[in-house]
C-alpha cells in the first residue's frame, strides 16, 4: 500500500498525538476518533529481530504512556551500537499500528536523550511515523520553496518555507559562493515556526523565513564584487552536530515579474543584481555586474532612447560576435579574423575583457569592444546580428530582461562542438530557459535533423555551414607529432573543490595518468603525454600537477593546435573528438561513469554505434588499445573514419563563407 493511501485510510480514527520530553522521560499521549482502543506501547527495531513493550495502559480511545527512555536503552542492551527502533500502539483487538500520520501532531522534542555519553534522537519517517535512533544522528531530510525575490535600492529580499521534517530549526543564514572569486558571504534571516500548519502536517516542521541581502555593504561592509554567486541555506538543527547546508531552490512561480535586479551603489561603483533561475533544478542564483557610475548612466541614457536612435544606425549594419567574454579561440573567433579579412569594411566587432589573456589572439586584427565599454553598450544595442559560441546574452554588457529587450538584433549560434552525444535539449532547446536564438548553425544533415526533430527548431531556422574553426583545423599546416592528447569533458555535479578529491572522475584520471604502464608505454613506443581539462574544470588543474605529464590548462594552449599536432585522443564525452575524428585520428572513448553522466535524459547518438571512435570502460583496456594503436603507428581505423563522415558535410575550407552568406541573408 502506498504512503498516502496508508495516510488517508488512518486519518479518520488518528484524531491527536503528542510527544514531550523531560530530560531522559518521554511522554506519549493522544487520542482516536472512533472505538479504537490503546492498550500498549511496543518498540521494534527495524529488522523486526528485536520487540520489547515499553508501556502499557487500561484500554482507552484517549492514552497517555509515560516511559524513561535510558531504562529502556539498558533494557534494549545496544550500548555503542548504532540502531533504529519505530514505535507502534497495539489495540484492545491485538492489532498493531504505527505511531504516526495523526491529523494533528504536537511534538516538542528541543535535545537529545543522553546515555552513557551517547546521543539518541527521537525522529518521523518519510511517512510521518515515529523512531527513534540510538546512537546515531538520523538523515536529515528537508524541503524549501520561494515564495517571493524581490528588492529595492541596495537590497535583495527573499521570502521562503523550509521543511525540516524531524529536525527543530535552531538557526538559519543565507550563504552567497563566488563561481570564480570562490567567495563565501554569510548573511543571517529571520524565521518563524509555523507551528499550527506544522501540527496539521504529521509533526513535520514548518517554517517560514525572509533573508536581506545589503548588497552596498555584504562583503565585510563593502560593495558586493563582480560574480554569478548561488545560494544556499545554512542550518543548525537540534538532531545534526554538524550544520546542513542546503540550495535556495523551488520557486513557487517562474514568473519573470517576481524577479527584480536590484542597483546597489558604493563611491564611484555600481552593482547591478540579478536573480535567476538556474535552467535545470530551479536553484536561485544572483548574477552582480559591476558597472562606473558614468558608464551606467550612460546605458540607462540609451536604453531610453534607444527606440528614437536606432534608425539612424540601421543602415551601418552592425554585428557583434563573440564567445566568453574572457575568450577568443573558438567559433567566435575563427569567424570574427574571417570578416576582418575578407570584410574588413564591413561594422563588425569583437566582445573581449581586454584584461583577459586571450585578448592577444583578436587584438592584431581591431575592432575590439571592451567588456561594458560605452562602444560595448552602444554597439550591442545598435546592432543588426550578434553572434556567439554560447548563448547570445553573454555578448550583453548585462543581462537584465531590461537591456535583452533593447536588442532587436537577429541572434546566431555559431555552436561550440557538434551536438549529439550528450542531451543538450534543456541548454539549446527552442524552450531552454535563458538561451534564444534565431539561427542554429551546425554541420552535417544528420545533425540538422536531430535539431529540428528533438530540438525543437523549424527547417529555416538550422543550416548546415559546418563550424567556423573547421577552416583552421582542416588546413594541412600543423605536422602531427607523436602526442597522446587526453581531454575529458566536465561534469556538472562536480561543484566544489572540497570534495574533488573524493570524486570516480578524479580518481580515475589520476590513476591513468600515473599509471606506470602508460609511462613505461610512453617510453617504449616514443610519444608525449599532454592532458587538458575542459573550461569548466580548470579550477581543478592543480590537483594534477605533480603527475609525470604535461598538464596545461585550455587558454595556456590553443585548444585547436593540440587536436592538430597530437597522434592520438583520451576523452569520454567530449564534442572535441567529432573535431579530432574529422582529422582521421584514432580516439579512445574512456566511459568509466556512461550511466551516472547521461543520466535520465539519453543521448542524440547510439553511443556504441555512432561515435568514431573505440569505447572502453577499464583503465586496462584502454592500455591494451593505445599500445595496439602505437604499434600501428597510429592509424585510424577505417570503420572510424566512415564513422566521422556523418557528421561532417563539407570537409573543406569554406565553412566561414558559408556562415557568412547565411548571417547576410537570414533575419529573424
């Protein structure tokens, strides 16, 4: 029988229960509704190897048990053993029944019981019945919604319930972590127990809480600093030694209206927050844009008269084209050196954080707008296209619903990788949250198809132009050395870098790239050993440093001249290898962890079938394949090279005049 059809069948004759403690006594009392009768109280490990009564009473529809819980922890004789014991009632008919899943539930259990310096822990159920665990804390379960995100000058306000179930609530704060500045600022909130829609709800601990983030003076009194910081909750509860960090998460409604960016101010400084939605789980996160005051007013100038403006810039046709702001070695910037060569005339302009490394790749070749410039500003709202490697709005100077309205601009995905191994439909998809795009480039007819048919675009949406850095790749200029390339793509539930260490995916590289095979293979058969990180994974570079390899980080070494002068490519999932494959290279596909990283949502591709390349799951066998590789001097084998040739169209050199034409001619 299901949960709630055990709850609804009890809730008629289950009228009141109420559990207290006093020290180590604990008292049981409540009632039914009907002529059910309680005459005893029984306590049952889990296992069902172990009953004991520990009350009794005269048959009554009203009980009351009162018990010493250390005399019955002796009785039990578990001292230093870690059990749960779950409570239940028998009737004056001899029948047992669970103690819980009353329609009003009071418990007011604020300690631990106490023997022999061990702690015990009265609990509820998933259910919402009653235990107890000795020796152990019990899980913590718990659930929290956001009512409302809203705010006004300097301060972000949010309103929320939490859930503890068993756990009381002694205290709560909002923690903000940096992505990149690594940031942690605690904020304390306020919170209420809702005591009577607590008691309504099997026991269950209700609450209702607001937190005020002043963002002018958060940072140690201090302007918050530019990042994407996500939110969590810090609780301590009466039943965990240790404090319950949790995400901020659950909306109660998507509706954009609820979400409010909010101007702090500081000197000559301007922090402009953002709260969002993260696309996949709903989490509350708040992108802070650091603005001068001048250039900020400046914006706020032009986005008022943007409308009146902009059919004087109409006919300068002006396009924006970019990647990560910190970034120019991708499709962006293979397309943007392709216009400033064969277009030099034409407006067309480079997104860059000129502070960034990179900025030496695009700034031989001009017209390049500074990250929240006013050239920036004004060039982006003025334009005609933006187009991007990732989504559009990371061209934006900000990425407010304000300033994304002000942009008529015709969008284009460049794409950064072909699509189709891992399920990208909730980032790229025609409905994905926060991406929007008016034309889809890829570059195989295998691929249009999956984006019309799973991503939901139209025919005159998708066109097959092939990807812009296939130009550069595809040009015999680069001699192949004798070089293994391993290059694993990241992992999205890899989110700190406390436990990184504890992670199949680091232990797993580790081992490989440490392994003494590969090395004494490395020796044997002459080649080099380079390993690469995906971006979204730099950060844990270090822990691979001390390996007898050479480990770089993507930015150090153009990604692009790797795949071109190694021999031989270790990934798992990566679109990297479509590129390495269009090369007539041999890949290792290492997919220790297939099942845990495609998840529920399967893959475009038939995986054992479809990628060109050989699949292993065990470091041993992928040791067996590259020496069977080496000893072949590297050859691709042909089956895989067949492969490749489905997601290619044109092997050639015009992908960039393709992309071209298609931008000229193609407006939303």
């Amino acid at each position: 029988m299901s949960s709630s059809k055990s709850k609804e069948s009890q809730q008629p004759f289950l009228h009141r229960l109420e559990v207290h403690q006093n020290s180590n006594d604990l008292i049981i009392k409540g009632d039914f509704t009907n002529n059910f009768q309680a005459c005893e109280l029984w306590i049952r490990s889990q296992d069902k190897e172990q009953s004991i009564k520990i009350a009794e009473m005269a048959p009554s529809s009203t009980f009351h048990f009162e018990m010493n819980m250390e005399k019955i922890y002796k009785q039990l004789q578990i001292k230093h053993q870690k059990e749960v014991f779950n409570f239940y009632l028998t009737t004056d008919t001899n029948k047992f029944i669970r103690l819980g899943c009353f329609a009003k539930t009071h418990i007011t259990i604020k300690n631990a019981f106490t023997f022999d310096g061990e702690n015990s822990y009265l609990f509820l159920t998933k259910k919402g019945n009653l235990s107890i665990s000795f020796n152990q804390e019990p899980k913590f379960r718990q659930k929290n919604q956001i009512i409302k995100v809203s705010g006004k000058q300097n301060t972000v306000h949010i309103k929320g319930k939490i859930i503890t179930y068993s756990s009381l609530l002694l205290n709560c704060s909002v923690l903000l972590k940096g992505r990149e500045t690594r940031k942690e600022i605690i904020v304390p909130i306020t919170f209420t127990h809702l005591e009577q829609e607590s008691a309504a709800k099997y026991g269950f601990n209700r609450y209702s809480y607001e937190a005020k983030l002043p963002m002018h003076e958060i940072d140690n009194g201090k302007l918050i600093v530019e990042d994407i910081y996500d939110l969590f909750l810090v609780m301590h509860v009466h039943d965990h030694q240790e404090e319950i960090v949790k995400r901020i998460t659950n909306p109660i409604s998507l509706d954009k209206n609820i979400i409010k960016e909010v101007n702090a101010t500081d000197n000559n400084l301007v922090a402009v927050i953002s709260p969002y939605f993260t696309f996949k789980k709903y989490n509350l996160s708040l992108e802070v844009t650091i603005f001068s005051r001048e250039n900020f007013a400046y914006m706020n100038r032009l986005l008022r008269w943007a409308w009146l403006l902009r059919p004087f810039f109409k006919r300068k046709d002006i396009w924006i084209v970019g990647e990560r702001t910190y970034k120019a070695q991708d499709t962006g910037y293979h397309f943007f050196k392709y216009m400033r060569q064969q277009h030099r005339n034409k407006h067309v302009y480079y997104i860059m954080d000129t502070k960034s490394p990179e900025y030496k790749n695009v700034e031989s070749l001009g017209n390049v707008l500074d990250f929240k410039s006013k050239q920036h500003i004004f060039n982006t709202i003025m334009s005609t296209r933006v187009i991007s490697s990732h989504h559009p709005d990371y061209l934006f100077p900000i990425r407010t619903k304000k300033f994304k309205q002000a942009v008529r601009a015709t969008k284009v995905f460049l794409q950064h990788g072909v699509m189709g191994t891992k399920n990208m439909v909730a980032n790229y998809g025609k409905d994905a949250i926060g991406f929007d795009t008016d034309l889809f480039l890829v570059s195989s007819d295998f691929e249009k198809n999956m984006i019309i048919n799973e991503f939901g675009y139209t025919p005159d949406q998708v066109f097959v132009t092939g990807l812009s850095r296939f130009d550069d790749l595809l040009k015999n200029d680069i001699a192949t050395k004798r070089q293994l390339l391993i290059i694993p793509t990241w992992r999205d539930w890899i989110g700190s870098k406390s436990n990184f260490l504890e992670t199949e995916y680091y232990e797993r590289y580790h081992e490989l790239v440490t392994n003494k095979k590969l090395h004494d293979l490395a020796i044997e058969y002459q080649f080099d050993i380079v390993f690469c990180l995906h971006p979204n994974m730099q950060k844990y570079t270090s822990n691979f440093k001390n390996a007898p390899i050479k480990v770089i980080s993507q930015g150090e070494v153009n990604v692009q001249t790797l795949l071109k002068e190694s021999a031989l490519m270790v990934t798992d999932y990566s679109s990297v290898a479509f590129d390495f494959s269009f090369l007539h290279k041999p890949i290792i596909y290492y997919q220790f962890d297939r099942d845990k990283f495609f998840g529920d949502k399967p893959s475009h591709l038939d995986i054992d079938n479809d990628l060109p390349g050989d699949i292993v799951f065990e470091e041993d066998s992928l040791l067996a394949l590259l020496e069977d590789y080496a000893k072949k001097n590297f050859q691709a084998k042909e089956e895989n090279i067949i492969k490749s040739t489905k997601f290619l169209k044109y092997r050639d050199q015009e992908s960039n005049n393709r992309i071209y034409k298609v931008i000229k001619e193609n407006s939303k």
